[in-house]
C-alpha cells in the first residue's frame, strides 16, 4: 500500500557510461578506473540532489539517444572511445550543449588503436603534456565562468596532466598552485567544454 516515489519526467543532465571502456579492465566490469561511474553518480545524485541519465556511448553511436534533450554531459571515464561518439559531442558543443570532461585522459585511444590527437585537441582546446608528479589542489581564478566564489578550491587523489591552452579564448577556470591550468573552459560553437587536468572523481583502491 505504500505510495511509489515521484519521478522527474524529464532529465537535463546526462553520465557517459564508456562501455568500450569497461572492457579494457582486468575483468571487463565495474571496478578499479571504472569505480568514476560510482563517483559521478553520487556527486550529482545525492550530494547534489540532481536528476540525470546514464547514457551509453552504445546508444549514441546507435542513434538510441538524443544528446541534445540534456544541457549538459558529464564524462567520468572515456579514455578508449569510438570516433562517431566524439563526432556526437562536437555536434552537441556546437549546438550549446556543456560537456564536463573530469577524466583528463578523455579520448586518447580510439578504437582502432590510433591515438585521437589533434582531433580531440579541437573540441578540448588544451593538450595533454607530461603527468604531474604529485596530488595537488586546484583552485577556482576570477573568471566569473562558474557560480563558485574567489579561491574556491576542489581536490584530486591523483596528480594529472600539466595541460597546454591551444586557443586564446581557452579559459582557466581553476589553477594548481604553480598557476598553470587545472580547469579550462573551451568555447565551442554555442556550446561550452570544461576539462580537468586531474580528475576529482578518481577513487584510490587499498
């Protein structure tokens, strides 16, 4: 007799789940890098109280989804991805949607054992340099981008990437300590691409 609980009809936020991804850990499954998912989930779920999707880079290459019916795409996890999937988010930038990129190794490998390279480096607007050495805090500047205040400071477990801006409208949305980029924000057509160089979802295993 209990009443069932009221579910949002609509979504505007949509979790990429990389399938191809997930089959390049030991087990295939959930576990080790894939433990983002869980992350994403419980940032925006329950800390954050906002209603969203799972959508499957499978159902985006097999026209399943709809990218555009969400403001903005979260990627937790994407370092091995298919090419149409990137062609789906430079079309959804375009048109004004918001991707969040927290994995800073997002779109490396392509399926075919190529590295993306510069067609990645044009939606993300920076490019991967050396891995940082260690853990380090990253600090929102006076950008006015994001609804954060001044000095606002996010953390990562892990150290990252040191990231090079390829395009002078590439903001810096949060600096590491030594002042080069932590997070930037690409303008991409009417749409926006935020990029972490170190990743606040990653979860260190025992």
């Amino acid at each position: 007799s209990m009443r069932l609980p009221r579910m949002p009809k609509t979504a505007d936020t949509a979790i990429l789940f990389s399938s191809i991804s997930t089959v390049t850990t030991q087990w295939g499954g959930l576990g080790y890098d894939n433990d983002r998912h869980y992350s994403a989930y419980a940032t925006l779920g329950p800390c954050l109280g906002n209603w969203f999707h799972f959508v499957s880079d499978r159902q985006i290459i097999r026209d399943e989804r709809d990218l555009n019916d969400y403001k903005t795409v979260v990627v937790p996890w994407a370092t091995y991805e298919y090419p149409g999937v990137l062609d789906a988010f430079k079309a959804y930038a375009r048109a004004g949607g918001t991707l969040v990129f927290t994995d800073p190794e997002a779109f490396t490998w392509n399926i075919n054992g190529e590295k993306f390279g510069a067609a990645w480096e044009k939606l993300a607007g920076v490019r991967r340099l050396a891995p940082r050495t260690a853990p380090a805090p990253m600090t929102v500047q006076p950008s006015g981008d994001l609804e954060l205040p001044e000095g606002f400071t996010l953390s990562a477990l892990v150290p990252g990437f040191e990231v090079e801006k390829l395009d002078d409208n590439v903001m810096t949305v949060a600096a590491f300590p030594d002042g080069k980029p932590a997070i930037t924000m690409h303008p991409y057509g009417r749409g926006k691409v935020y990029c972490f160089a170190a990743d606040p979802l990653y979860a260190l295993s025992e």
